[in-house]
C-alpha cells in the first residue's frame, strides 16, 4: 500500500495525527496526551466522519480503532485507498485481539496499540516509532526518485551523445555490465549479448579488429589498467561503425578491483575527418597538377629560351655564354625538384602497384634532395587495390622519413614494405640520434601518423633503436580487391 504524506507549510510544523476512535473518553485522553507531545491533533467519533475530515485534510499518521460501530477498520482503510487518501495508520485494538492486529499489520499497519492497563505508557514510543518510521520511508523514497530521475537523464544524455558507458568487475571470471545504451551501439537488444563473451567478440567485433581488441581487452584486464583505443564493429544489419572505448581503473583499498569506462560512436566524426581528409588530398593533387602542368611547363620553357641565348651568344660573348649555361642549369634544377615537389603532393596513382613505385621515387627524392642514403626495400610485389590505404601508407612513410632527416639527422633510411595473408606491413628505419624516452607531446607527427594508420583500421609503432636509430611500423589490414564487373550483355 502506497502512503500520500501531506506538504507542511515549514519544516517545523508538527505531525498531524487523525484520532479515530467511537469512545469518546478514550478519544479525549488520547488528544490531550498527543498534544501534550507537541502534536496537531484532529478527532473522528466515527468511520465516516474519518472519511470526511481527510476528503479535506491530510494527516501524519491515523491512530484508528479497528472496531467501529458505523464501519470496520479494514473497511475504512479500503475506502480511503479507494478515492486517493491512503494514510498510514496505527491500529487500536481490545484485549484479545491481538491476532487480528498482527493481521492488520500485514495489510499495511505500521504498528497496533492494545487497549489495556499500559495502553498509555505505550502510545507515546508506538506513535513516535511509527512517525520515525514514517520519514525514513518518506527520505528513502524520495532519494530513489531522485536516482531513477538521474538515471532517466543520464540514459537520454547517453542516447543523444551516442555514448554507452560499462563497469567491470576484476576476478576470475570478470563481471561486466553495460548500460542499454552500449547494446544500442552495438544494434542489439539489451541482454542479447553476454558483455566480453565470445558471443561479444565474434558477433560484435569487425572481423579484421577482432584478434586486436581481444588482446588490448585481455591485457587490461590482467594487468588492471584502462585503455582507449578505436575499433570498429559489425552491427547484426550488416553495418560497419566505428566505436572509442575509454576506461580507467578504479582503485579500492589500495587494489584495482573494478574498470569503469564509456564506449562512444564516433562513426559520424570518422566520416567527416575522412571527408576532410579526401579535401585536403584533392587539394594537395590539384596543387601538385598544376606545379606540373604549370610552372613546370613554364621554367621548361625558360630552359629552352637560355639554351637558345647561350648557343647564340657562344660566338659573340663567351663569358656571357657561360652564364647563360648557367642560368639554364639553374633552371634545370628547378624544374626537377618542383617535379619531385609535385609527384609529393599526388605520389599513388590509382593503379594496384602504386605504392610501391610511389616509395620508389620518395626513397629517389629523398637521397637526390638531402644527400642522404635512403632507399627502398620490397622483396616481394604488394598490391593495395585500395587507393585511399595506399594514399595513408605513403603519407606515414613521407612523414617517418622526413622526422628522421629533421629531427634524428639520419644519414641511412630504409623503408621496408611486405604483405602477408590479409595484412601490410610498412616500416621506416634509421640510423639518427633516435627518439627521446619521452616524445614531446607538441609535435603533430606521431599524432598524424597514428590518426591515418586509424583512419584506414591499423595501427602505428614507434621503437627506438637499442644504441640509436628509430623504427616507426604499420600494421593495417589488406582491403579485398574489388569485385570485377560482369561484362554487359
């Protein structure tokens, strides 16, 4: 049974207590004991006047005679339920009734007071119990309101912001909950998915991250730290998404017993940064398109028009034959290296094998414009069918080398490139002063690189090398190669 407890005008206002009882004496005494207790107190002679006064009123608490002569106290508490006035109650019982008190109890009675020799003594701690009792409910159900509406909030919060959040519970096994919008993420229904199952991995997880976020899951929770990576999963539509989970060991008593952690869908900022992305190589290949077709074109042209000056001023002028040669030499070099310039702003063709001569020339241009030993090693032939993998890849392998020219001052640079199975595996090395032990956290070319190797599902590894020299490795998965359109009838 569900109580209503009545507004007070202040916190300070006393208890309103609804005495119902048909003897008039004892009516009296009771009223005079309870106000003498700082009580408000309002009497009925009777059940129907009792269900008058609190059509109007409300009470604190109903002290109520079970045995009325107009109607029984069961009866009474049934009608007040019936037009939204239930109040808690107190019965007072005879001698020998007492078993029908306790029964009254189970319906909701709060406590009973017998009508005997002690009845006076008792009253006064069975009310004040009954009242205490009273506000601790009133407290406690008002705190779980609370909760359920912070919970209500949170869950909406979480559905607009696409964000999930998960606790584990570190031993053997771990227990992890997800909140149901984790299971939205992942497009199941709530419990559909037992949370780090097998189930979870081989339904949830995209095939080719599946052995990665197993491993980065696995070590975190054996060594109880958080982790925060990307990944993708397979929704049960067949639909890729992209996910972040983030979490963080939540130490108790000295010892991490529990991970905490949120997973958010970040499917529409990927689309959007690849978009930029594409933007950006789009601009990069129109600017290195017109270096080419352009100023290339044109300083040829200067070239040829001081080969002509040179030949035509050889029997007039021999000093200014020389120089003229010179201008033309000059001119030369500016046209290879604005070449080399512009097959760097749209190095891959679209072609399988791009990558590969795309490497090629970088290792070419490198060691012609910095002196400096660099040169490709690719034992075997790679084929990206994808042309945006293999964009990413060379932006890597453009970016390592030039970290080891600028920053490690390398002398020798290899760039290794190899596939095997369904995987590429590209890797920078050098014999500069290496990284520091700690990266500086202002530089934007570790970030960039790990941000293109995510872009495309890898990852990227930085080592240093055991006396010097740094080797910076990709791993990413190999794109099946594009299904061949049948020949139309």
């Amino acid at each position: 049974m569900t109580f209503l407890m009545p507004e007070r005008p202040a916190e300070s206002s006393p208890p309103t207590i609804l005495v119902v009882d048909d003897d008039l004496g004892l009516l009296r005494l009771i009223e005079k004991a309870l106000k003498r207790d700082g009580y408000t107190v309002a009497t009925a002679a009777s059940g129907l006047h009792a269900i008058t006064w609190l059509g109007e009123h409300r009470a604190d608490l109903l002290l109520l005679d079970l045995k009325l002569q107009d109607i029984e106290g069961l009866e009474l508490i049934n009608q007040l339920e019936a037009i939204g006035r239930p109040t808690p109650f107190v019965i007072i019982t005879g001698q020998g009734d007492e078993r029908v008190a306790v029964e009254m109890m189970r319906r909701g009675a709060l406590d009973y007071l017998v009508k005997d020799a002690q009845f006076q003594q008792f009253m006064p701690t069975v009310v004040r119990r009954a009242l205490t009792q009273l506000q601790r409910e009133h407290k406690l159900s008002a705190t779980e309101e609370a909760l359920r509406h912070s919970e209500a909030i949170l869950a909406k919060a979480q559905q607009i912001a696409q964000l999930g959040s998960y606790e584990i519970e570190l031993g053997l096994p771990p227990k992890a909950r997800w909140s149901e919008q984790v299971f939205r993420i992942l497009g199941v229904e709530p419990g559909a998915v037992e949370p780090l199952s097998d189930d979870f991995f081989n339904r949830c997880v995209h095939p080719d991250d599946r052995d990665r976020v197993r491993a980065v899951i696995e070590e975190g929770l054996r060594e109880a730290h958080g982790w925060k990576f990307q990944y993708r999963i397979l929704r049960p539509d067949g639909e890729v998404r992209h996910v972040q989970s983030s979490s963080e060991a939540v130490p108790n008593g000295g010892q991490t017993r529990k991970i905490i952690g949120t997973m958010l869908d970040i499917t529409e900022r990927r689309r959007l940064e690849q978009e930029i992305l594409n933007i950006s190589e789009q601009e990069q290949r129109r600017i290195g398109q017109d270096l080419h077709d352009g100023i290339c074109q044109q300083l040829a042209g200067i070239e040829l028009m001081s080969q002509v000056l040179e030949q035509s001023l050889a029997i007039k002028s021999r000093k200014h034959s020389t120089q003229a040669g010179q201008i033309a030499a000059h001119v030369r070099e500016t046209i290879a290296q604005t070449r080399m310039l512009a097959h760097g702003l749209c190095p891959v063709v679209l072609e399988s094998e791009g990558l590969m001569s795309a490497l090629q020339e970088l290792a070419h241009a490198t060691s012609k414009m910095f002196g400096v030993d660099c040169a490709l090693r690719c034992d075997h032939p790679v084929q990206i069918h994808d042309n945006a993998t293999a964009t990413h890849l060379y932006r890597i392998a453009q970016e390592a080398v030039s970290n080891a020219i600028k920053h490690g001052k390398s002398r020798h640079i290899e760039i290794g490139l190899a596939a095997e199975t369904s995987r590429v595996f590209l890797a920078v090395k050098d014999d500069g002063c290496g990284i520091p032990a700690t990266p500086p956290r202002t530089g934007a070319g570790l970030r960039i690189m790990q941000y293109r190797a995510g872009m495309i599902g890898g990852s990227v590894i930085i080592q240093r090398g055991e006396t010097r020299g740094t080797t910076v490795a990709c791993s990413v998965h190999q794109p099946s190669p594009p299904a061949r359109k049948k020949p139309a009838r």
